[in-house]
C-alpha cells in the first residue's frame, strides 16, 4: 500500500518538472486515439499562455478515460500539455486559414475539429460585412473534406474595446442561423457559446485570456464535446481508485452525480467512473474529468463535508497523499476519515484531525 503511494506522489511530482516550451512545427505526435484539431488563430496557439485552451482541454480528456490525438502542423506549449500538435496561428484571418484548410484536413483527417475564428477580422476591420459568408465557406470546405468530422463552431470570445467588442457580438449572432442552416443540410456541425464563457476580465490584454480564461475555454469545449456521442470517442477507466484500508470500499460518488456540492461515502468499490479519481500535478483529485474533491465552503473544521465541486483550483480542492496512507487537505491539513469509523456501504466522508486510525487510511490502486 505505502509503495504504492510513493510511487503515485512520484509520479505527480515528475509531471510538475520540465515546462519546455516549443513553437513551430515540428514530427507530430500521436498516441492513436481519436483525431481532434484545434484550429484558429492566437487563441488556439495560446498566446501569452502558450498552449492556451489546449492543456486544460488535455488534462480533461486524461481525467476523464478520454484518449485524443490532437493534430495539426504545428506545435507549442509546456511539458504538462502531452500532445503539442495544433492548427492556431497568430494574426489569420478567416480567409487565411481557408485558404490553407483542404491541405490541412487531408494531411490530418480529424474527426473533430474545434473551430474558433473571426478575432483577427475584427481587430483588422477586414470586410466584416463579409466575415459570416466567409466562416460558412471555411465551414463548408472542412465538411466537404472531411465529410464524417464533427465539427464545433465557436462564437469568438469578448474584446476589451467597447467598439471592437460590439462588431464581436454582431459577428457572433450570425453563426447561430449559419451552424443550423449546416445541420439541415445533414452535416456534422455544432454550435459552441464561447463568448458566454467569458468575459473582458478573463482578458490578459484586452485580446488573449488569461490563464483562468484559457481554463474556461476548455471546459466549455469539453461540455460541447461530451454532447456529441463519439466525438472524442468513449472514455476509459484510467485513474485510481481510492479504497479504504479497514471497509475495503471505494470512495464513490453517490449515483454517479456530477451536481456540485454532492457528498463522498464509501461503497462496494465496482470500476465504474464515479470511483475513478487521477491525482493532478498540481494536487488535486479529479473525477468525470471537470469535478474535484472538495472541502465543504472552504472548511477547516472537523466534520467538514467531503464533496465533489467543479475544479477551480483553490487550496480546499488540493490535497497531499502521504506515505503513512492518509490523505490531508493542503488547507485544513485534516485527514480524508470515514465517519464513525464507519465501514459499511453509504459511509459518509468528512475531514477529521488526524488520529492515527484505519478509517483515515486509503490505498490509490488502478483497477485490475
């Protein structure tokens, strides 16, 4: 059991180390999974946060059991995003990235693509008049390319400019009618609201997000992507279980609720998803891919609620997993207990000062 844990605080520690940056293209990298493109512009590339979107979106899919091939001929971003390859370059236009995107699709064949394109046209007042009839052709050529590719088009993200910002939004109002108008005409298109996603104060400089906006971004286009059956194909169960040492039972999320605020207990472990946690670099214990464990409000006491809340980064979503088999909050530094000592199925989680018990001892195991 304590070999385990070593092993499983090694391995997030070696994910934390080497953020090498790349850019350019460069020999793709493929793990065979399911073909996704991301391509756009700077904000598929990730300018001021190289990657952008990309390794929030990345760090999702492994949570969540998803194996995804990004392509793309290019590539950039740090060592925690394991698949470089994209299809975002800096300053293009609508009208550059069709010109490019039949060559493009045939060297990759995608099965997804995550379209976000249309900034540049704003922020260069290029024939706006013209940008929707543009973004139908660039949408039209991926179809007709690739005709089984399911393809998510985003309406762009905010601008800091008042001005720019109101060519943005009629912009955006078009796509809707344009992605229907595909979707009658029996392609595989669909609609992604990434403008609600954000707003001017997840903006670094008034253009690019931050890397809070970035995280938006990704998780708005995985709840676009887990809507569309197959198209990042079917997860897997990947992460770790984490089983009681005295009950032998699994840390579940009851009924396999994804609503925020639902409480852990302990139950008969069973392989599905809603007992598969991966322990993140960055400390946290992630299920279904977006959820994290999560101390109740943020709380520090004993008796404080274990549960599942979306993952925001905050210190009562972190958590150490200690060679003496406990796992403590970074917070509170209280230890993940079943209550009561309890052992039988329904058994709630809570935080409790740590005591030296069996019913704060967890083993993290992947499932035989």
């Amino acid at each position: 059991m304590r070999r385990q844990l070593r092993w499983l605080v090694a391995t997030a520690l070696a994910a934390l180390a080497g953020a090498t940056l790349h850019g350019g293209s460069a020999s793709a990298e493929s793990n065979g999974g399911v073909r996704v493109m991301p391509l756009g512009d700077s904000i598929t590339d990730g300018t001021q946060v190289p990657g952008g979107y990309r390794i929030g979106l990345w760090q999702r899919f492994g949570a969540g059991g998803f194996r995804v091939d990004f392509v793309g001929s290019q590539f950039n971003g740090p060592a925690s995003l394991g698949d470089h390859d994209h299809e975002g370059h800096p300053g293009w236009r609508i009208d550059q990235i069709d010109a490019n995107i039949v060559n493009w699709a045939r060297a990759t064949t995608p099965h997804t693509v995550l379209l976000h394109i249309g900034t540049n046209d704003v922020l260069q007042n290029f024939n706006l008049g013209g940008a929707p009839a543009r973004l139908s052709t660039l949408v039209d050529h991926i179809t007709a390319t690739v005709p089984t590719a399911e393809v998510f088009v985003a309406t762009i993200i905010p601008l800091a400019n008042a001005g720019q910002e109101a060519n943005v939004r009629t912009f955006n109002a078009t796509i809707p009618g344009m992605v229907q108008s595909k979707v009658n005409a029996g392609k595989h298109v669909h609609l992604v609201d990434m403008h609600a996603a954000l707003t001017a104060a997840d903006l670094i400089d008034g253009i690019h997000p931050t890397a809070t906006g970035y995280d938006k971004m990704a998780t708005t286009w995985l709840t676009a992507l887990r809507s569309v059956p197959g198209s990042i194909g079917n997860p897997t169960n990947s992460g770790s279980r984490i089983v009681g040492t005295p009950s032998g039972r699994c840390v579940d999320v009851p009924n396999s609720s994804t609503t925020n605020g639902t409480q852990l207990q302990l139950w008969d472990c069973s392989g599905q998803t809603n007992q598969s946690w991966t322990y993140t670099a960055s400390r946290q214990l992630m299920v279904f891919g977006t959820k994290c464990l999560d101390a109740a409000n943020h709380g520090t006491t004993n008796g404080t609620q274990v549960i599942i809340w979306d993952c925001s980064g905050q210190t009562n979503q972190q958590w150490n997993v200690n060679a003496n088999g406990t796992i403590t909050g970074v917070q509170s530094n209280l230890c993940l207990d079943a209550t009561g000592r309890g052992t039988a199925n329904g058994t709630k989680i809570i935080l409790w000062t740590c005591n030296g018990q069996t019913n704060q001892q967890w083993t993290l195991s992947t499932p035989s």
